[in-house]
C-alpha cells in the first residue's frame, strides 16, 4: 500500500459552510502549479480539518491494483473518483472513536468528488504543460535543423547534429541497412554505430517495421531482440526522395529512453537528410554529365588548353596518364537499351574505382576514361559486369597523357576492337599497347591473309606438339633456361624442342626475324582464340 501522507492534528469542533467553502476555494487555488500527489494530500489536510478528525491518509493502488485500508482506527473512508474509475481512498481517523453521521459523510463525499475534478484539471493542466514544452521544444528542433540545412550542411554533419540533440545514437542507413554515417554523444563512449546488421532487414518483425513506414506512419519503433542482436531499442524514420525509398535513419534508445521528441526529430531529420541526399545526388548527376560531356569532346578533339581548364573544372588533369576502356556491345537487336547497358558498365566500374568514371556511348561501345590502369583493372570491371549487360569484351586503349592523344587513341582502340571481332574473339581484354605488330594488322584490315600467315607459321607446331615450347620460349625474352622453368623441364630438352621446331617449320630462334615471325603469328592465333 502506499501513503502519500498522514495528517494528524488535534479534534476540532465541526466546520461550517463559510470554512468549507474557504477550503475548497484554497484546494481550488493549487491547480495551476500543483501535481497531482500534492492536491491529495492537500484534501487530505482540509478534510480532516473541517471534520475535526484526528488526521486522514491519502491511500493509492497497490500493485495489483486493489486499495487496502490502512488498519486502525478508521471510521470513515470515501472513494477520489476518477471519471468512471477511483483515483485514491480517503481515509479518516480519529482516536477518540468518534463515530461519524451521515452529515459528515456527505462532507466527505462532496470533498471527494471535488478533489476528483481538480485532479482532473491538475492533470490536464500538467498534460497541456508538457505539450507546449514539447512544442516548444520541436520549435526550437526544426529551427536548428532548419539553419543547418540553409547552411549547406552536409549529411554527416545533419547526423552529428541530430546525436547532439537527442542525446542519443543516430545512424544514417542506405535502402539495405548498410551504414553511411553515424555519429553518438562523446560521453556513451561508443567506438563503431551501434546499428541494426544489414541482414536483420529479412527479419520478421524488422521488415513489418520497415515496410510499416509511410505517410500516415512516418516512424516507428524495432523492439529490442537480444537473441537477434538488438541490444537497444531503435526509433527508425524513412527517407524518401521524389517518391522513392534512399535510406532509413535510426535513433537508438542509449543515454536515455526514446520519447515523444525523438519521434519529431526522427521525422524531421529524415525529411532533411532526404532533401540533403536528393541534393547531392543532382549536383553528382549534373557533375557526372559535364564529364561525360567533355569525354565526348576529348574523343572529338578540340582546343587543348580549353579541355584543360574544362577537365580541371571537373577534377581531371588530363596531363596524368589515362587510358580508355572500350566496352563492346551487342548490335541494336539487343533487347537491353543502350542507356541502360551504359549505367550497368558504368556502376561495375565505379564500384572497382571508388569513383563514377566519364562514360558516352558510342555505336557498338561503351567508352570510359579512367586513371591509367592495366587490363587486370578492366578485367575486373567485366567480371563486375556478369552476363547480363550483354558485354563480353573490352579493349584498352594505349596511355594518354594531354588532350591531344584523345583522338588518336580512340580510333586505335576502335580498330582493336573490330579487328578482334572479325577474328571471332567474343569476349576478354585485349590491351592496345600489348598488341604490338599487331597494329598494324589492324590497320591493313587483312585478317583473312592473316589467319592463313599464322595458320602455316604454327600449323606444323600444332601436329608436332612443339606449340607451347616456343610459346614458352618467346614468353622467356628468348631465354632457354627460364623456357626450361616454364615448362618443368630440362634446359636440354627445351633445347632440343627448339631444335626440332626449326626442322618442321624452317624458323631459326636465334635470329630475330624469325622471333618476330612467331611473335607476331602467336598474336594472331590467340586474337583469333584459336591458340592451343
């Protein structure tokens, strides 16, 4: 049972209607800056001074929700109501064994039932109080929010402000849960977000939670899950930029419990990070299309010291070493649209450099300009791509060092890459400067001619199975011992195989006319994929 407070005063003679009326007037007064415990125990006072008790108690709701009686010496006990339930029980005592008429039970009563309704009003009072606080406080939230984001605030910082105002974690999440930023007051210690695990999203619960998120319900709660992983329970706002989904925000119940203030700053800073988020995203596309816009010039030719100032506007010194990456695509039968094709390489691509590389289409490719790079990268970038893009070769074109070399390396890596498809190379990286004699195949445009050269340098190797020996041999800069490493065996052995490759085909591997014969029928046969 708990007692708020017993008031105990020496028996008084019966109060009259002028000292009821000044006590209700007094218990009146107290509404406005009073909680309710205190207006009870106020009643209490009054009460048993106008029935000239020796005292009264306040007493509430146990836990289980019964009123148990003080024991003793009470003689009159009356209900506090509450609408259609009771508040409190006042009990009246007086030593003496005074027993109480009906006149002052309806004292009692109408005392009760008067302190009910000025409960109702304190409470009110009190509930009126703390909204404005909480409105006043949402003010002065959206006010700070509001200047951050006239300041040009980026979203780290608007997540920095948002931990500073609710004294609590906040995390900044993509539409998978992955984190893009968070930030936590110093004082929780924290050293990682502690945020909900990306594949916590296909959870039942969390994904009612997530999809429940709309117009009408602009945050909600994750309950806390420990068997899951939630240690915390987190208040989870959407981020919706133009009618799609860009992210979630999360305020996690640490360094204090989540209220109604945390659901408005939840709501407001999602609509500002959406804003923020859909911001950026436009100023990268229109960044992404003015270097899209000068790839396509560079490939054109131009004013070279007006390339210059237009690449270093758009963060490119053309003076470092950059190469092309030409993508071939499938003809115009292709079911997938060029615009499309041109975003999937384009993402393959910034995924592997950490940055969106200038990209135009041209007929029949996809051209990039990236920092000088080797074939590994651009491998990289079409097994990044899969099969769905329809995009099974790529050629790199030679180093580019000024605006100048644009043009020409184009044409070059153009020439490649027609060449490897009138030879039936389908797919794979073919590197421009690996090329050597080769080039020049590619600018005559015999291929046919060429394939019958390479076919009756290496034919006979084929049959006589010496093929890989002098492939190994020309891969060694023509060293016997290295060949030797290469293929596991004896220098005399490769020796040998040398000797025997000269019998059947006439080529001496001492001269270097016959190395560049070979080299260059090689270069041939694997263009062709036909080398085995």
């Amino acid at each position: 049972m708990s007692v708020l407070a017993t008031i105990d005063r020496s028996p008084r003679g019966p109060a009259d209607p002028a000292a009821v009326v000044a006590a209700l007037s007094d218990l009146a007064a107290l509404v406005p800056g009073t909680s309710v415990p205190d207006l009870l125990n106020a009643v209490a006072e009054r009460l048993s001074e106008l029935l000239g008790a020796a005292g009264c108690t306040v007493v509430l709701r146990d836990d289980d929700g019964r009123f148990r009686a003080r024991p003793g010496s009470a003689r009159l006990v009356v209900p506090v109501p509450a609408g259609e339930d009771v508040l409190a029980l006042l009990q009246v005592v007086d030593r003496r064994g005074r027993i109480f008429d009906e006149a002052d039970a309806v004292l009692a009563d109408c005392v009760a039932r008067f302190a009910g309704t000025l409960a109702a009003q304190t409470a009110a009072s009190a509930r009126l109080t703390r909204g404005l606080d909480l409105l006043e406080r949402q003010e002065a939230l959206r006010s700070r929010l509001v200047r951050a984001a006239l300041g040009g605030a980026d979203a780290p910082s608007v997540v920095t402000l948002l931990a500073d105002l609710a004294g609590k974690p906040v995390v900044l999440y993509g539409t998978d849960l992955e984190v893009r930023g968070w930030a936590a007051p110093p004082g929780l210690g924290l050293d990682r977000a502690p945020a909900l695990a990306p594949h916590l999203r296909a959870v039942a619960g969390v994904r009612e939670v997530l999809a429940g998120l709309d117009a009408d319900r602009p945050t909600a709660t994750v309950p806390a899950r420990p068997a899951l992983g939630i240690g915390h329970r987190h208040l989870v706002a959407a981020l919706v930029a133009e009618g799609r989904l860009s992210g979630y925000l999360g305020v996690v119940e640490m360094g204090g419990r989540l209220g109604p203030l945390d659901g408005c700053l939840a709501e407001q800073g999602a609509a500002v990070l959406s804003l923020r988020l859909l911001a950026d995203s436009r100023h990268d596309e229109a960044a992404g299309c003015e270097r899209d816009d000068l790839l396509a010039d560079l490939l054109r030719g131009g004013e070279d010291s007006r390339l210059e100032r237009r690449a270093l506007a758009c963060g490119i010194a053309l003076d470092e070493p950059h190469v092309l990456f030409r993508f071939a695509v499938p003809g115009p039968a292709s079911p997938l649209p060029a615009a499309v094709r041109r975003s999937l390489v384009v993402h393959a691509a910034s995924r592997l450099l950490g940055a969106e590389p200038p990209a135009v289409a041209v007929p029949g490719a996809v051209i990039l300009l990236v920092p000088a790079a080797s074939r590994a990268v651009a491998a990289a970038v079409l097994h990044g791509l899969g099969d769905g893009a329809g995009v099974r070769r790529v050629v790199v074109s030679e180093t580019c060092t000024g605006p100048g070399d644009y043009p020409r390396a184009q044409t070059e890596a153009g020439r490649v890459d027609e060449l490897a498809a009138a030879f039936g190379r389908e797919s794979g990286v073919l590197a421009v400067e690996e090329l050597g004699a080769l080039r020049l195949v590619a600018n005559s445009g015999r291929v046919d001619e060429a394939r019958r050269f390479a076919e009756d340098v290496l034919g006979p190797l084929r049959e006589a199975g010496l093929l890989e020996t002098l492939r190994a041999y020309l891969d060694a800069a023509a060293q016997v011992r290295a060949a030797a490493r290469a293929l596991g065996v004896h220098e005399n052995t490769v020796r040998y195989r040398l000797g025997r490759v000269a019998e059947v085909t006439g080529l001496d591997v001492r001269n270097f006319d016959a190395l560049l014969t070979a080299r260059l029928a090689f270069g041939i046969l694997d263009l062709s994929c036909e080398a085995g």
